[in-house]
C-alpha cells in the first residue's frame, strides 16, 4: 500500500480540500450523536471520506475538541476505521486508510469531556474549511427524559420521547454549518 501522509483536521477543520484529480479525499457526510450526563457528554461520531486517489493511501487527520476555560481534556474511549497516533489536550491524530478513488472511507471516534457545569460543544463550523458543502449530515442530542429541554445554539427540534430518553434531532442535506453545536442543560 502506497502511504501518502496528509494532515487535516476534523471536527475543527483547519486545513482541508476541495475533491482535486490529485488524489486527496472529499469528506462528504457526518452522523454525531451527542449524549448528555450529568457529569459531561460522550460523542460519537461517523465520518464518511470518499477518496479520488487511483490506489491506497493514508492520510493523517487531526481530530480537535473544544478547549476553553473549565473544558478538561477528551477521553478517547474508541476509534474505528483508523489507528490512533499522538495526542495532545486538545486533539488526537489519526491515520487513517483510504481506499482508492470512488470508494468510501469510513472513520468512526466516540469520547467523552467535560466542560464545565452542564455545557457541551460540538465544533462543526471548522467543516468550511473543506471548501464545500457536505453531501448530509445528521446530530442527535440524547438526554434523560427527565431533563428539562437543552438551551441549544441551533433551533432545537420538537423532543422525541423513546423510553427514559429525549432526543434532538437535525437533519441536512447538503449541509454548511453556520455555529458550533453548543448545548448547555438542568437536572433534577
């Protein structure tokens, strides 16, 4: 397998590509699920890359999370579809193996941080850095039912009601992020 080491960042885009005939990677859909706890949030995150390269390679992504006052660092708990690298407070490298050109890449991170009493961010505005809109992305916020509504920085949909669960969900297709996801919540 040819690797061909790039960097990116995901979730917080800094540095990104449009799709070129060279061979660098379009990301192209999202699916995030934030889940609220009384001590912090878990996301999950998917993450589809749909490559242009005629063989295999790799490329490096730097995966950020949100680092503001009161925000303790992300506790990586799983990565699928790309192997670990180095860390830092506020980001993880993963390198990840593309497939070659037409396929479909897909990476999976699911962590958990805390940031303060009853807040969350998911940072998604970064994404503009790719120069395009994503093909699709959906976000779901999960929370005990018992919880009051989340304040939320998007318009919050109606609450769906699935057992002991409220979610929050926002469909788009394509989607260009204008704000981050910032949540904050109440508990009994």
């Amino acid at each position: 397998m040819r690797s061909a080491y790039l960097v990116l960042f995901l979730g917080a885009w800094m540095t990104a590509w449009p799709a070129r005939a060279d061979g660098l990677p379009r990301f192209v859909r999202e699916r995030i699920v934030v889940t609220l706890l009384e001590e912090g949030f878990q996301v999950e995150g998917l993450y589809v890359f749909r490559s242009t390269a005629p063989g295999e390679m790799t490329f490096s992504l730097q995966y950020p999370f949100p680092a503001e006052p009161g925000a303790e660092p992300a506790e990586v708990l799983e990565v699928r579809g790309a192997r670990l690298g180095a860390r830092a407070p506020d980001a993880v490298t993963l390198l990840v193996p593309l497939h070659p050109a037409g396929q479909e890449t897909v990476v999976e991170i699911t962590y958990r941080q805390r940031m303060g009493p009853r807040r969350a961010r998911y940072l998604v505005t970064t994404a503009l850095a790719w120069g395009r809109p994503l093909e699709s992305a959906e976000f779901l916020v999960r929370a005990p039912r018992t919880w009051s509504n989340p304040r939320c920085s998007w318009p919050l949909p109606p609450a769906e009601r699935h057992g002991q669960t409220s979610e929050w969900r926002w469909r788009f297709e394509p989607f260009l992020p204008r704000s981050e996801l910032d949540l904050e919540w109440t508990s009994p």
